[in-house]
C-alpha cells in the first residue's frame, strides 16, 4: 500500500514538473511573439489611438497582441500532434483541435480587419459567430451536463450545438466587453485556465491532457501579459480579446462540460456584461455591441480608483471564487454563483450611488459661464 501511494505521489510530483515546464515554454515563446507583432503592428500603423473618453491611454498603443497569444498555441498544438500523443490521451481529437484552430484563425484574421478598419460592430459580430459554428462543426460538443439538485442530464446533439454556440459566444464577448483596462481581461482569462488545469490534475477529474493544453494556455496569456500589464506597451486588439474568452470557453466544453468554474470565475466581467447589455437594449434602446464608457471597471476608474487597484481586484475575486469552486459539489457551486451575483448586484448600485454622487459634486465645482 505504501508502495503504490509513492508510486502515486511521484507520477503527480512529475505532472506538476512538466505542466510548469511547458508553462514557462509557452510564456518564453508568446514574449518573444508578442514583442515581433509590436513592432509589425506599429509599422502597420494598426494602433489605438486615444480619445480621452473609452480609450484612456496617453499615447497611440499597437494592436494585434491576441495574434501572439494565438501563434504560440497553434505552434505548440502541431508541434504535440505531430510528434506526442499528449494532447489527444482522452476525449479530445485531432479533429476538435483542428476546429478550435480554425476557429482561432476567424477571430484573430477578422480582429485585424477590425483593428486596421474599424468595422462596425454589425459586421465584427460575423467572426465570433464564424469562430462558433467551426468549433461545433468540427464536433466539440456537451454531450451532459451535472444536475445541481442530482443526476445527471444528458444533451441531444443539437442541444449541445445551442449551448456551446451560445457558451461560446457569451464569454467571447465578455472578455471583449471586459478589455478596457490594461491587463484585465487577459489576466482574468488566463486565471481561470489555471483553474481548469487545477481542476484538471485532480484525482478526481484527472485528465492530462486538458490540464496540458491549459498550461499551454496560461503560458501563453502570461507571455502577452508582460507587456499588456499597465502601462500596457501593446493592446489585445479586437480579435485578441476574443479570441482569449473562446479559449477559455473552449477549455471549459472539452475538458468535460466544466462549466460552472469557468461561471464562478467570470462571475464578475459576467454580470457587468449582462448589466451593460440590458441597459444598452432597454433603457439606452440601441445594439448592446456598440461601446460605451459606463462598464463597472470605468466606474470605478471615475471615482478614484487606479488601474492597477482595479485590475488587482478583478483577479483576486477571480482567482478566490475559482479556489472555492474546487473544493464545491455542483449543489454548492450553483449557490456560490448565486451568491456572487447578489453580492455583485449590491456592490455595483453602491458604485453607481457613489459615481452619481461624484459627478454631481463636479458639476457643483464648476465655475458658472
């Protein structure tokens, strides 16, 4: 018996070498891309340029950065498949990594037109949906889901093909909407890969393979991170804050149906997304995909907060609700979820409370014409 727990206890002593190896593999690989489409997109003229309203940034800031993060998990994907067998050990094929790849190319090809011409949201929604049919066409799918309240229920093909287009297309554009700070919204994406990874290595849901390919993921979101960090030296840019949520969406779908953590984590960007749509749709009657400068993150900017205090915080909530789902049954984690949005709810009208008061005693301060 105490043969087989050293046995037991080394082999997961040796997984947790190597995932950290291929970390820091993917992190030094995104770094050195990340640092190439700088200076292409800057000679490309592709840059953000400041409009001291959305965009708070004091000098015109390169685009394309998601393209790194996308090439160093397409390199590191044909590098495994053609020569390890690493990546495919369980449920997930070649073909669904051909679809995720694919679908990859749609959003980061589409952001660059976005990024260089500006097109209008009508038109940039085309690529996230592209990017979602590929991936279920290619035949990623949930085919059950865990019953909070017991059993479990299972998905007719085309009912998998609805929740993982609407899935996808969810945390798509809540990592976009989620995109104005520096840092933000790849850092939140990236901790809840490490999530997956955790979740992933246990005992209990033990699947190398996904926790691989997160590790692949968190290396890559690191490597761009280091130079997104405020003050960012180089933006997502429109594909790039797409193409990290369908990576993590994705993640979620193949490791099994591993939803709810990736729900816990983006509880927060999740809220602000459904508070910003409705708003836009029913008390501001327009398309909810065109931006504005009323998300929670610039409220908070508005009454006094720093970048780098905001950001902090997204991923401390982030990273703390995504630990206590790992130690929850579905029951629980559907209460956590729950609680987190009320939670939210209160803090959020409590933000607004105090920005309406700010504005207001701005509005005193002013000298009358």
């Amino acid at each position: 018996m105490a043969a087989k727990y050293e046995l037991k206890k080394r082999k997961n002593y040796n997984m947790a070498w190597n995932l950290i190896v291929w970390i820091i593999l993917a992190f030094v690989c995104s770094f050195l891309f990340t640092l190439a489409i700088k200076r292409i997109a800057l000679r490309l003229g592709v840059v953000d340029s400041p409009d001291n309203v959305r965009k708070i940034h004091k000098e015109p800031v390169p685009l394309l950065g998601g393209t790194a993060i996308f090439i160093t998990m397409a390199i590191f994907i044909i590098g495994f498949l053609l020569f390890s067998e690493s990546l495919t050990g369980g449920e997930i094929t070649k073909t669904h990594y051909l679809g995720f790849l694919l679908g990859g190319i749609a959003l980061v090809a589409g952001g660059y037109f976005d990024d260089r011409y500006n097109l209008k949201p009508q038109f940039s929604i085309l690529f996230p949906i592209t990017a979602s049919l590929v991936i279920i066409f290619f035949g990623i799918e949930v085919d059950k889901l865990t019953n909070p309240f017991g059993g479990i229920v299972y998905l007719k093909s085309w009912q998998s093909d609805i929740l993982v287009f609407i899935w996808l297309m969810i945390v798509m554009y809540t990592t976009k909407f989620l995109d104005g700070l520096d840092g933000l919204s790849g850092g939140v994406s990236g901790i809840g890969a490490f999530m997956i990874m955790l979740l992933s290595s246990t005992a209990a849901y033990f699947q190398p393979d996904v926790a691989l390919l997160s590790a692949l993921s968190i290396g890559a979101i690191a490597g761009f991170l280091v130079l997104n960090f405020h003050p960012a030296k180089i933006f997502l840019g429109e594909g790039g804050s797409t193409f990290v949520g369908f990576l993590l969406g994705s993640l979620a779908i193949i490791s099994g149906g591993k939803l709810a953590i990736a729900l816990v984590v983006l509880a927060l960007p999740l809220f602000d997304t459904a508070w910003v749509i409705l708003r836009r749709m029913f008390v501001e009657k327009r398309l909810p995909v065109i931006g504005d400068r009323k998300h929670l993150h610039h409220r908070l900017l508005d009454i006094g907060f720093l970048q780098k205090q905001i950001v902090l915080s997204y991923y401390f909530v982030a990273a703390s609700l995504g630990l206590l789902t790992l130690f929850l049954q579905s029951r629980q984690k559907l209460v956590l979820f729950g609680a987190s949005i009320l939670l939210l709810v209160i803090a959020a009208l409590f933000i607004v409370f105090v920005g309406a008061q700010h504005d207001e005693s701005k509005q005193k301060g002013k000298p009358k014409a």
